[in-house]
C-alpha cells in the first residue's frame, strides 16, 4: 500500500460544494457535528481538513482525459459515438452549456477551492507549531483548483479566504482572468515562501512543486521575465530533480514519486466507488476509461478504449526518438510480439495512450476494477519545468543559450545521445521548443491548452473556432443558478 496523503478519516462532509454526488468523505457516519464553532481547535482538525482539500485532485482525472481529447492528439473513441456524450462533443468541437461533464469539472474543482478556502477562513482560529506549513499548503492547492478554472472557464467568481455559499452566485461577480492570476500569484508565493523543499508526507506540495506552478502560471500570462526568473530558480537553487534516464520505466509504478515527479496526484485501490459517483474512487478513473476494449495479454488490463491517439501523433515522433512506444501503444504491433487479443471501438486507430493504460496488478481492488487503477498522474513533471524554462528564456529575448541547453536535456533524455541537438535560434527555437512539448507531454493533458496560450488552436485542432473554443461554456446550471449575475462566455 502506498504510503500518502489520501488517508480515510472521518467526514469532513461540511467541506463539499455543489456537486453531482458526494464523496468518500459524506458518505462515512460522523463522529460528531461540525461546523464553525467546534471545529479547528487542534493541529489535527486543520490536519483533516487538509486531507480533504487534496482529496479533490483525484478527481482532476477528468481535467487530463479531456485535456487530450480536446486536442488533436487524440480522438474520444469509447464503445460507439454516444458513449460518453459529453467527451464526443468537446472531441468534435460541438460542446454546449448542457454538457454533464463540464459540469463536473466546475463542480469539483470548486469543491477543491471550497475545502481549501475552508481552512483559510480559519486559519487565525488555532495555533500550533507547524501550522504555517499547512496554510501554505491550503494555499497551493487552492491556486491549483484556481489555475484549472481559468484554464477551463476564463473568468470564474473569487471569494478570497472564505467559502462559496448558496445565494453567492447571485451577488458574486465572475472576476476578470487578470484578477483571478493575481490571485493564484499570490497563494503561489506565499507556498514557495513557506513551504519546505521535502515534503513532511508522500504527496503533499512542496516549495519546488509551488515553484514549477508558479512558473507554469507565469508562462500562461506571457510574463515571460517572471517565469524564466522563477522556474530557474527551481532548477538551479532548490534543486533535488532530475530527469529518469530510462524513459521506458518513468510511467510504471516503480517510479512513482520518483526524481523526475514535481508534482504527483496519488491514487490507490483500497478504496472502490461506482459509475454513478465516479469522483468517489480513490483510484484514476481515467486509466480505466483509456483502456484497451476485451484485452487479454500481458502487462496490461482491459478498459473502455477512450481517447485514442491519432495516427498523426504516433508519426510526429522521428526515428530514433525512443519516447514513442512509452507514450502511444501500436497494438497491432504489441499484439503481434505478444500475442494479445483486444476489441475494437469507436474510432479505433490502432493506437492507445501507453502511459496510463491500466497495469495487471495482483491485488483486487474494491469496486469496479476500471475505477481502482492506482496509476498515479504525473502533474509536473522536471522534463515540463525544463520546456518551460527553455520557452521563457526564448520567448523573453533573454537568453536563446540557455533556452537551446534546457531544450536538449529534454531531447538527449529522448534519443539517447547528443546527436540530435537543437541548434536554432529566435523564432525556429520557438517552434522547436513547442514541438518538443508535444512529443515529450503526450498523453498527459497539456495539449489542448498549450495549443490556446500559443495561438496555434484554431489552425491545429479539428472544428476549432476562433474567439469561442479557447475556454468552454460555463455550465448552464450555474448561469441559471446566478440569475442573471452571471454571463456566458461568448459565442455559446
């Protein structure tokens, strides 16, 4: 069993917002009432109320799939074209207010920035020695659920250290996207200044984990100055990652939480959940959904053969690029060396995304065994901070050299030598760099977005259309929800 900070504990049901179901935490007895007058009187309680606010990154699962199918290096797949209406529609550029998994992804991340919110409500409530050490951490997980919103939606309602109550919708205004990145800014920088370089537990945030997102946010806004300031900072000064040299190995359980990982949601399968509250499941629900349809064979599991490489992506790899048969599966291929059996399903290309496929694993989960994949999601990665930073350096005119150095570790990782250096500078620099993140982040939910902050969507990805898709509609729930405070974004 891994050892982490997903931990069962009593409810802490008074932390959820508005979602389509509870989770694991309302679904327990409590032991007593909670609420603001008896509660965060101990290091425990503010403890607890951690745990909660990181049980939410489980659901971000959602977030990486679709951040994939979004983009042009997968296609939605599943069993025929209505399964999973809602995935098909954002695959095919079609996606509406009325789309259920939308929804979700609004409803859980704000429950993420509810939880977290929590515990800064009260954060001057209880003293204790370390304590600081738990704010900062409520504070990057909050600008982690933040960062997700704007991604998404654009502009979304702040409520600073407080939580989102019911009638909220109706006098809170949606804030400006340059109001909701001050706002990440500055929980980011509070995390880097107060949280340590190792962490007190296997899954909680780190000062470099706060650096690598405060980059990353950075980066997002074209400040590029900042970004390339901050993120060398994490590579030269805080230190302690490292590229895994066997790229083959980097996605399998053993490396987990390895040198390589800034940032990692954990899952385990101690805990099962049903289709019906798929954010119940302690384990990653989208390797289940990723799967390979009737598979029997070695290494692998059987899933529900959704968001399928293009063929396009498998190609974009040049020989000798060893990241290709880690990141896309060619199961003709696989099947042939091994002799496996699959089935075939929408929009089967052949392909799967490799890196989370679901492994065989010897222990039986509980639950359905599609829900429970313990496959833990690399959010951040040391390869993404070194793209990142090489970007920045290029982007800002302030240093091509550097930029070039940071680019070729990522590629020296890749081909095995020093062979295939980049050697461009200026704009073809740029372009290289961007290559690089899709052959590097394939599979891992980056495309779609570095395909928006780039420019580069609407001439890339299928059905894209300019001054809409950069962000999705805000679900039509929660415009009726508002009554009218709230708009939705344009051409929805």
């Amino acid at each position: 069993m891994k050892n982490k900070i997903i931990l069962p504990l009593m409810i802490l049901g008074f932390l959820m917002n508005s979602t389509s179901c509870s989770d694991d935490f309302v679904d327990r007895t409590p032991e007593y009432s909670i609420d603001s007058e008896n509660y965060f009187n101990s290091e425990t309680d503010y403890y607890n109320a951690l745990v909660a606010a990181y049980d939410l990154l489980q659901s971000t699962y959602l977030n990486a799939m679709l951040g994939e199918i979004a983009s042009d290096n997968t296609l939605c797949g599943g069993e025929n074209p209505t399964d999973v209406i809602g995935f098909q529609q954002i695959d095919d550029m079609i996606h509406t207010p009325v789309n259920s998994n939308l929804r979700d992804l609004w409803g859980w991340m704000f429950a993420g920035v509810n939880r977290a919110s929590y515990i800064l409500e009260f954060k001057d409530k209880t003293d204790f020695p370390g304590k600081n050490q738990i704010i900062a951490e409520a504070r990057f997980l909050r600008a982690y659920y933040h960062f997700e919103l704007v991604k998404w939606f654009g502009p979304i309602p702040l409520k600073g250290d407080a939580r989102f109550k019911i009638g909220d919708e109706k006098v809170i205004p949606r804030s400006p996207i340059e109001d909701v990145y001050a706002s990440i800014e500055a929980d980011l920088q509070f995390a880097v200044d107060n949280l340590s370089v190792t962490a007190p537990q296997v899954g909680r945030a780190t000062k470099g984990a706060a650096q690598a997102l405060l980059g990353k946010v950075y980066l997002y806004q074209n400040k590029f100055n900042l970004a390339a300031t901050t993120l060398d900072n994490l590579i030269q000064v805080t230190g302690g990652y490292s590229l895994i040299q066997n790229y083959s190995t980097l996605f399998e359980f053993s490396q987990e939480n390895g040198p390589e990982s800034v940032f990692e949601v954990q899952y385990t399968d101690v805990e099962g959940a049903g289709f019906g509250c798929l954010q119940c499941s302690e384990g990653n629900v989208a390797v289940g959904f990723n799967g390979i349809r009737n598979y029997s064979g070695p290494l692998f599991s059987s899933g529900f053969s959704f968001n399928i490489p293009t063929s396009e992506a498998y190609n974009a790899y040049p020989a000798g690029d060893l990241r290709r048969d880690v990141a896309i599966l060619n199961i003709e291929t696989w099947a042939a060396q091994t002799g496996a059996t699959y089935g075939t399903g929408n929009e089967h290309t052949g392909f799967f995304n490799r890196k989370y496929l679901p492994r065989v694993r010897s222990s039986q989960a509980a639950g359905d065994l599609n829900l429970t994949n313990p496959n833990n999601y690399r959010a951040i990665r040391y390869a993404d901070v070194l793209l990142m930073a090489a970007e920045a350096f290029n982007r800002g005119g302030i240093d091509d050299s550097k930029a070039r150095f940071y680019l070729n570790e990522v590629r020296r990782r890749a081909f095995g030598n020093s062979n295939n250096d980049i050697t461009a500078s200026g704009a073809a620099l740029t372009d290289a760099i961007w290559n690089e993140r899709r052959l590097e982040l394939m599979g891992e939910g980056h495309r779609f977005f570095d395909l928006v902050r780039t420019g580069k969507a609407a001439q890339t990805i299928p059905g894209f259309i300019a001054n809409k898709h950069e962000v999705f509609p805000i679900p039509i729930e929660e415009i009726q929800f508002s009554n009218g405070n709230w708009s939705q974004n344009p051409n929805y």
